[in-house]
C-alpha cells in the first residue's frame, strides 16, 4: 500500500546530521546564558564573539582548501569530532570570573549600608523575599573596607575618638602596618529596618565594632568607602553580588581559558559544517537544491535535544541558585562518541586536483551577481547571528521584569522549546520542500522572502511582554533560516567551477563568520547600551531596508538566478579568458 523508496547512499549524512547538531545544537543554544551565568556582560560577550567569528573566518577558508588539495575529508571528520569530545570536557572546568561582593558604607547623621542595584536586579531579587516571619532577627556581617573618600581635615583632635569617622581617622593612622585589622569592620542589623529605593537597598545599622570596639554610631564628618561583605543570610549575599564583572576582563585568566574554548568549539563547528556540506552536495551530485532535505536531520537533532536538554538542565538545577549546565556537555560526549561509527560508513569522493582551479574561482568573483550573492550571505548571517546569541539573554530579562518565580524555574525548559518549535514547526517543513520552492520561485526570489521574513521575526520580538509568546514567532525560523541555508547551498554548489566545491563552501563560511562577527560586535553594543526592544526593533528596520534593496537589484537585473546551464555558460566564460591569456604568453 505505501511505497517508501530510501536511497541508502544517504542514510549515513543523515545520521550524521542528526548526531552533530544534536550535540552542538544545546551548546550553542545556552552558550549566552552560560557566559552570562559565568559574570560576563552582553556587551563583552558580544565582543569576544566578534574575535572569536574572525578566527571562523580564517580557518573555513582553509579547511576546504586543505581538503580540495590533499583529500582528508575523513581523517578531517574524525579529528574534528574527537576535539568536541575535549572540548565539551573542558567546557565542565571553565571557571566563573571574580564577582564583586560589597555594599557601600556611608556616615554622615548616621552609618548606613547601601546595595546599588538597577531595575533589572530589584526584579530578580523581589523585595518579598525580605518579608519573612524572621525579619526581626538580628544579622551580623563582617565588612573588609577600603577607605575610598575620608575627611581628615574635618577631624577635630579633642572630640571623644568614640565618633566613627574620629575612629576610623585613627586606626588608619595607626594600624597600616597590620592592613587585615585597619579595615575590619562587623556591624548588627535588622531586615525590618530596610529601605528600598529606585536603585538601591539601605540597611540601617544597629550597632558598628572596629577591632572589638563598639563605635558610636554618630559621626563628625562625611565618609564613604566601598566595603566586601560576608554574612550568613543568603538572601543579602545574593542582592549583594554584582551580576556582571566590572573590571577589565583582559587582565582574568578565567576570560582567556573561556575564551579559548569556545574559540576551539567555534572553530571546530565551522571546520565540520564546511567539511559536512560539501560532502552531502557532492552524494546529491545533480541535485543540489535538495539539500534541505538532508539539512532537516540537522533540525530533528538540533530540535530534539535542545527540547531534552533544556529540561535535563532545569530539573538538575532545582534547589540550586544557579543552573546546572553539565546536561549540555555530557551529552555533546555522548552523541560525538556515536558519531565516530557514523562517520566510518559515511561514502566520502574526494575531489581530484585540477590545473586552472584558482582561476576559475577568480573568474567567477568578477561577477555581479556573485558580489551580491555573498552580500547577500553576510547581511542575512548578520541579522541571524543576533538572534543566536541575545535572544535567551533577551528572553531571561523578560522573565525578571515580569518577576515570574514558576517561569525562572523552568526558564531553561522554555528555551528548550523555543529551539524545538524554531526546527520542528520552522526549519524541518522549509528544509524538506526547500527544493520545490527554489524550483518553483527561483533563488532570487527566495533571498527576498528570507530577509522579508526575517524582518518580521524581529520586529514581533518587540511586541511581546511574555517570553512564551517567543515560541510561536519562532515559527519564522523556517523562512528566514532554513529556506536561506538551502539558497546559500545550492546557489554556492551551481556556481561552483568544477573540483571546487569545498573551496566555495570554505569561502561561503568565511563570508558567514564575516557577518557572525559584525552582529556579535554590533548587538553586543546596542543590547548593553539600549536594551533588547529597541535593538531588535532597529535590526528588524535595517532588515525590512534591506529586503527592499534586494527587490530593486532583482528589478534591475543585477542579481540571477542560475541553473546548470547558466553554469556551463560561467564555466565555458572563464575557460575562454584562460585560453586568451595562454594565448597571449605563448
């Protein structure tokens, strides 16, 4: 009754696709989230991508010509999935920057602690959990402090030195020799004697002891300083904790072991993706605009996992403070280990080396209609690329500034499902009739659909106060991802000059890590400085600018679509110029 023809030549890319993306796809998914959790800001985030998609750029390139010109598809394949294995281990030690713990001390009529915090942080530290049935409970904290602003000639000599600012004045004087006494302060007070304002929580202080002294609580002049605390209530530590390292993040040595491996992990992905696509191109021979759907298996691992281990992540954090991210890298071993097998029974055709293949590929770049594919490629990665790397950062500050405690708790599982529906409604359908709809509607039409698409995506981010509602824009990630990845491909594969596939694809990369590299650059500036509404409102205008732009060229007849024919023409165009030039040597 139902005839089900399955062309096994393919079975072994599919799988591989499958397991390859299943073990990147949770990595790259939380990867903002996971810096974020580490204390890095957006907008360093953000830049390190920048440097990291510049080392992209360089190596795809390279990738693919090493592997035109010494045929190491396979040996590429398995080493490349061995470093994910070593670089997933080595994910689980990176360790977190030095974060900041302090108040700051203030005397003026009297001594108080102040905890400056913006909307953001007063959101996710709700003053409710301040009213408890023990808010009457006496809290001791030990402060180290550094006399950052004091007033020395307002001291009067013969006022009793029982005065805090008196005293403090005299055991600086004192005691510099013994640093770890001068600046040792404990202070006693209540919850109940909290005041909270639009930036700040302000705790008045019962009673002040400096070296076992009790100091009077009054004093003679202004003083200032910045003071590390410690105390045994959880809940001050926490809103006492900077969220973000406010130094310079060169200077760390926890920054260039994460920055490292995620420029290996980066590297690495871009090296297999470069190797994966040419190969697959290559079984499907004639038929390239059939690379959705192999590409879906992508999405099915992809979506899946992300789905499984967004959960797996939220139940293994439950009770704790922060998110357990072991999840992710436990299962990127696991699936690189079954990708060993996979990848021994891939059928790999290594191309021959042919005389004349820089020329050829010179040639076609003096095409018009090339330029502006590749335009094209790096405006339409640019626009993807801030998606991938604010989008869960965008989406963890909606849920704090809805304050919603159930959503936070499962906020993981939420992202999850944003990269399920973003392969399994978006990308699987396009990628499966991705094929059909180039045939029918032609590649350049398609480039305008994706950034039409695309467009909209980012512009519904905006208009939406509840994360959840993200799941059902995600819907668009079929149009402006899947249907683009399919264009970008087989465009590629047509006007690729004969033996050269891999090296096209290598450039097609570089041209991605372009655009990777000025999204993370720019996003991570416009995030950090105006916040993820006008930012993905200002892309979503740049977006709709340039979807206009591509129809005009189209009208204007400065972009084409090929088919094999129009390849054989190329083709036949760059060989006659090389004749030419022989000719005239000779």
């Amino acid at each position: 009754m139902f005839n089900i023809n399955i062309n096994k030549k393919l079975v072994p890319i599919k799988l591989n696709f499958f397991l390859l993306f299943g073990c990147i796809g949770p990595i790259i998914g939380f990867l903002p989230t996971i810096a974020k959790q580490l204390g890095y800001s957006i907008t360093t985030y953000g830049v390190a991508m920048t440097f990291i998609s510049m080392i992209k750029i360089v190596i795809s390139p390279v990738a693919g010509i090493i592997v035109d010109t010494f045929r190491v598809k396979r040996t590429s394949f398995f080493t490349m999935t061995l470093l994910l294995v070593v670089i997933s281990i080595v994910f689980m030690f990176v360790p977190k920057v030095p974060l900041e713990i302090g108040v700051e001390m203030k005397c003026e009529s009297e001594i108080i602690l102040i905890v400056h915090t913006d909307a953001i942080q007063q959101s996710i530290h709700n003053t409710s959990m301040f009213d408890e049935e023990n808010n009457d409970e006496l809290i001791s904290c030990k402060l180290t402090c550094q006399n950052t602003k004091s007033c020395d000639h307002q001291i009067n000599k013969s006022n009793n030195q029982s005065d805090f600012s008196g005293y403090w004045k005299k055991t600086t004087n004192n005691y510099i020799e013994n640093i770890s006494d001068h600046n040792r302060i404990d202070v006693t007070f209540k919850l109940k004697d909290m005041e909270q304002t639009e930036s700040s929580y302000v705790f008045h202080l019962l009673s002040v002891q400096m070296n076992g002294t009790d100091i009077s609580l009054t004093c003679q002049c202004h003083l200032k300083t910045f003071s590390h605390i410690s105390c045994s209530n959880e809940d001050i530590m926490r809103i006492a904790t900077v969220p973000t390292y406010r130094g310079n993040v060169l200077n760390l040595y926890q920054f260039w072991i994460f920055f490292i491996t995620v420029a290996a992990l980066w590297s690495c992905i871009a090296i297999t993706i470069t190797l994966q696509g040419s190969l697959c191109l290559d079984l499907l021979e004639d038929k390239p605009e059939d690379i959705g759907k192999q590409i879906c298996w992508a999405s099915f691992g992809f979506g899946s996992f992300s789905i499984f281990i967004g959960w797996l992540v939220d139940w293994f954090s439950i009770n704790k403070k922060e998110k357990e991210y072991t999840p992710v890298f436990y299962s990127c071993i696991l699936f690189s280990i079954c990708n060993f097998f996979v990848i021994s029974k891939l059928k790999v055709i290594e191309t021959k080396k042919t005389e004349g293949k820089w020329k050829s590929i010179y040639g076609l770049f003096t095409e018009h209609y090339v330029i502006l594919f590749y335009t094209w490629v790096i405006s339409i990665t640019f626009l993807h690329t801030i998606i991938t790397h604010f989008l869960f950062w965008y989406m963890e500050d909606l849920v704090s500034a809805n304050n919603d405690h159930s959503q936070r708790a499962w906020l993981k599982t939420l992202q999850g499902l944003a990269q399920g529906i973003q392969c399994f409604g978006g990308e699987i359908p396009f990628y499966f009739c991705s094929g059909w709809i180039i045939r029918k509607v032609g590649h350049i039409n398609c480039m305008v659909i994706v950034m039409g698409a695309m467009a909209i995506r980012l512009y519904l981010y905006t208009v939406i106060w509840n994360p959840a509602w993200i799941i059902a824009i995600e819907l668009l990630n079929g149009v402006s991802y899947a249907l683009g990845t399919s264009v970008k491909m087989s465009y590629a594969k047509i006007m690729s000059p004969e033996d050269s596939t891999n090296t096209i694809i290598g450039i097609l990369v570089l041209f991605d890590g372009i655009g990777e590299s000025l999204g993370s650059l720019l996003g991570g500036f416009l995030f950090g400085s105006y916040g993820g509404v006008w930012t993905f409102r200002f892309f979503a205008y740049s977006s709709a600018l340039l979807c206009f732009l591509n129809i005009l060229s189209n009208r204007f007849g400065l972009t084409k679509d090929l088919t094999n024919y129009d390849f054989v023409a190329v083709s036949m165009k760059v060989n006659n110029q090389k004749n030419d030039d022989v000719g005239i040597k000779i």
